[in-house]
C-alpha cells in the first residue's frame, strides 16, 4: 500500500489531503495547530501535533521509504525552503511543495522540491479559456503543451458520428468520453458509430491550440507558455 504524508493544513494540503482519503493509501498528517489535527485524525493514520522547523522531528515522524511528502506551511515561505531541505537530507523520493512566488518556487528547487506547485496561478490559467468560450465546462493543462477539456458539442457536429466528425484526423484531439447535459454529469465510453446530439458533452484531450479552436475560443497570443499545471504527482513505480 503506497504512503503519503501531509505537512500543513493549509487550503492545497487540505485539497490534497481530500483526494487521498477517497484511495486506498495511507496517509500521514502533521501540523502544528492542534484544532485542525483533531479535526482531521480521524481520516488519515496517523496524525501528529508537531512543529516541523526541527529537523529531527522529520527525521522522527516521516519514514525514509514513503512514497511522497506534500508539504503546504502556507505563506511561511523560510519554513517550507527549512522542511523541503531536511525532506532532501533524508532523501525522500518525491517531495512536492507549494509556492507562494516565483522566487520561492525556484529557491524550492535548488534545495530539492522534486514538484513545485503554484496553485493559484494554475488556477487562473483553468479560468481563462472558460471565459472566452461558451462551449467549454472544464479545462485543465496537463503538461507538455497538451490540455484535458469538457467541451459541448459544436453545432456543426450535431447530427455525424464519431466516425464521420473524424475529430482527431482533422481537428488534433482525442474524444476520451462522452455524457449529455440532460442525463447527468457522468462520462461513458462510447462506440464510434454514435451520433451527437444537442446537449452532448465530450471528455477531450490534445493540444492546446487544437482544443480551444475546437471549443470555439479566441484566445490571445501569450507573451510565455502556460507551464506546468497541477498533476497527480505520485508516479508509478
């Protein structure tokens, strides 16, 4: 059973301490606030009361071959360079750490954050596209250019099949799944001869350009590149 640990309760830690306790894993909480560790002991494993700015506290509390510590102090920035740095001492695998700037993120980096998470500005990036377009519900890029939409049916697919739309030949993206807005919000997997109808939804993913041109949005030209955007960041082994 794979393990994670969780140091600091803060809104990104809590996000994914919520993902965590739906799996089957387990999961180890520290903070120094002991409201918010009573509040939530009973939903990991193990919970401690512990102030991390102490090195031996990692070293007593977090085992060497964990699959992955999260660490989110909130905007104590000097705490989270001290705790990633002492997770490195230790050489655990994967650390992934949020960041407050820029130059946190980067300072995080060199002490040895494997992952570097800026959530609000990944946030942000998500929002864009949705504001431009009507047809897009869902956005999210998941890295190397390529992006994961929900995207309503453009009206000049109403009516083809899959297989005569030939979305991915001639417009770059793969339809992954399919739901209709009047029959709920659960994605199903579908034959190719299935034809769209009005109030259809697709699960896509593909370029970037390709899905927001099939989604109908005029974005703007970037001045940089969208980066990285918030991953499940547990790689198998």
């Amino acid at each position: 059973m794979k393990q994670f640990a969780i140091i600091g309760i803060s809104t990104f830690g809590k996000r994914v301490l919520d993902e965590l306790v739906e799996v089957d894993c387990e999961v180890i909480l520290i903070d120094k606030r002991s409201e918010l560790i009573d509040l939530y002991k009973d939903s990991v494993t193990s919970a401690y009361i512990a102030d991390v700015i102490n090195e031996e506290t990692i070293n007593k509390l977090i085992p060497v071959d964990i699959d992955a510590v999260v660490v989110d102090l909130g905007d104590n920035i000097e705490a989270s360079i001290l705790v990633t740095k002492y997770l490195k001492n230790k050489e655990i695998r994967n650390i992934v750490v949020k960041a407050e700037t820029d130059q946190h993120g980067e300072i995080l980096k060199i002490v040895g954050a494997d992952h570097v998470v800026f959530p609000y500005r990944e946030a942000a990036i998500r929002v864009i596209p949705m504001l431009v377009s009507s047809l897009l519900f869902n956005y999210m890029a998941i890295g190397n250019g390529l992006v994961m939409a929900e995207i309503r049916v453009p009206e000049a697919f109403i009516g083809q099949s899959l297989i005569e739309a030939n979305i991915r030949a001639k417009r770059g993206i793969n339809v992954v799944a399919i739901r209709n807005e009047e029959t709920g919000d659960t994605f199903d997997f579908f034959s190719p001869e299935v034809r769209l109808q009005i109030g259809d939804v697709l699960l896509v993913v593909g370029k970037e350009q390709n899905v927001t041109s099939f989604a109908e949005a005029d974005l703007p030209e970037r001045k940089k590149g969208l980066g990285g955007f918030f991953k499940f960041l547990f790689p198998k082994k």
